[in-house]
C-alpha cells in the first residue's frame, strides 16, 4: 500500500507538527523507546531531525546480542550523527525477573501473555519515569494498522504515549519513509516482531496474516466484503483475521 506522493515532504509536515505540539505544550523533550523495527526506527529519526533534545532509549528484557543488535545499531547511529541526541540502554531483566517471581505470579497467576505484556508496560514506565524527569513527552511509535486496525499493542504498554507521529501511515509507508530518512537496510527489511516472546515469534505467525495484506483489507478489503464482492481464499482469510483482532481489541482502540 503506498497513498504517499511525497515522501519529503511528509517527513516535514511530520517534523512541523511534533515541533509546534511542543511548542504549545511547553515541552523540553522527546523520549523515544527504540525497539529495534522500522517504527520505532523512523519515529526516532523524525524526532532527531526536529533538532529538539531527543532521548533514545533501548530497554531489553531477558535479550540476547542478538535480539538488541538492531536497537543498538539505531541508538549508535543517531547519538553519533545528531548533537540533539542522547541514548541509553537500560536492562530491565532484574526488574522483570523479580516481578515475575512473586509467590502469587509463580504459583498462581501465570499467564504467560500477561507476562508477555508486563515487559511492554515496563518499558513504558520506565519512559514516563525519563520524561517526567526532563519535562519530555512519549513519543508513540505505532503504525496505522496496529492502532487503528487491528489493536496490535499492549494496553497500557507501547499504547501508552502523549503523541503518534506515524500512526495514519500503514507498515509499507513507514518502510518508504524510513528508506528517505536514511535508516539502515538490515532495519528496513527486518520482520516485524513485538519481542516480548522467548521464541522471538513475529507478529504475521500472532496475527495470522502479514501486514501487506492487513492493509489491503483496511484500504479496499472491507468495501468489497461489506458490498458482497467476489473474494479469493486469500482475501478472506485477511479480512476474517481482520475483523477478529479489530472486534475483540476495540476497547484498545
């Protein structure tokens, strides 16, 4: 899906808007939690460019060398290229282990989900607890189809920000976006992942589907289901898993 004519300029309206939002709002900062994935690889760069005071942060949890090498290489990237930029790595294994080890979550309440989206809620206080200190907002980094199309966040977790830079752009444009921006080709072509599982699972294998498809359903897919069109199994299994996430995560969105 590609609706953008210009990327360029899309990249200033964007950098326009979060400048005159802190301007209005008084803010000191931009504090951005930085994953490793194209979204929150673009968000950071976009928030680099305004030339405002912007905090990078990578937050690992129970995370091989492996599974940070992407956040890495994007901190390193930008504290070396923007003056306006400071990065930090906080290892948030201990806090999460010591959470998780609490008589009544060890041997009662075990949702392995629940404590799935226990380390995105973490990251998320240790955000606020860096913006609260430096007068700064969160910056969200989600895309059109995680926030309005399907709910692929953690409430409370990654959905918890003060401002959405990229969230009416879908997943394909976020990829242009990035490319214009400069962000490195292992990050633009790296399989979106939510990296909160141990297995590293990606987020088709959750979703049931991938995100090019999920976003032919939101721009044309729902028309022709709800006007009774003729659809391939392909397009009706995008748009059944659609509806379902979009159905059961409405109280999200």
């Amino acid at each position: 899906m590609n609706r953008i004519i210009d990327y360029e300029n899309l990249s200033f309206k964007i950098q326009d808007w979060i400048k005159s939002y802190v301007e209005d709002n008084n803010i000191t900062c931009l504090v951005v939690g930085v994953s490793g994935g194209i979204d929150s690889a673009v968000v950071s760069t976009l928030c680099a460019e305004t030339g405002l005071p912007t905090i990078v942060v990578g937050m690992p949890i129970n995370s091989s060398p492996e599974n940070t090498k992407l956040s890495d290489l994007q901190i390193s990237l930008l504290t070396a290229k923007y003056p306006n930029v400071e990065g930090y790595h906080i290892d948030l294994s201990l806090v999460f282990e010591s959470f998780k080890s609490h008589k009544a979550f060890e041997k009662i309440f075990t949702s392995e989900l629940g404590f799935a989206n226990t380390k995105s809620r973490l990251r998320m206080i240790s955000l606020y607890q860096i913006a609260a200190s430096v007068n700064g907002i969160v910056i969200g980094t989600g895309n059109k189809v995680e926030d309005f199309g399907v709910g692929f966040y953690t409430k409370y977790g990654d959905g918890g920000v003060d401002i959405s830079p990229i969230a009416d752009l879908y997943k394909s444009e976020v990829r242009e976006l990035g490319k214009l921006l400069g962000v490195p080709q292992e990050i633009v072509i790296a399989e979106p992942t939510d990296g909160l599982w141990e297995d590293n699972r990606i987020d088709e294998t959750q979703i049931g589907t991938s995100y090019d498809n999920l976003e032919w359903v939101m721009e044309y897919g729902i028309k022709k289901w709800e006007d009774g069109l003729e659809l391939t199994e392909k397009e009706n299994i995008a748009i059944s898993k659609y509806v379902d996430f979009n159905t059961k995560n409405k109280h999200k969105m």
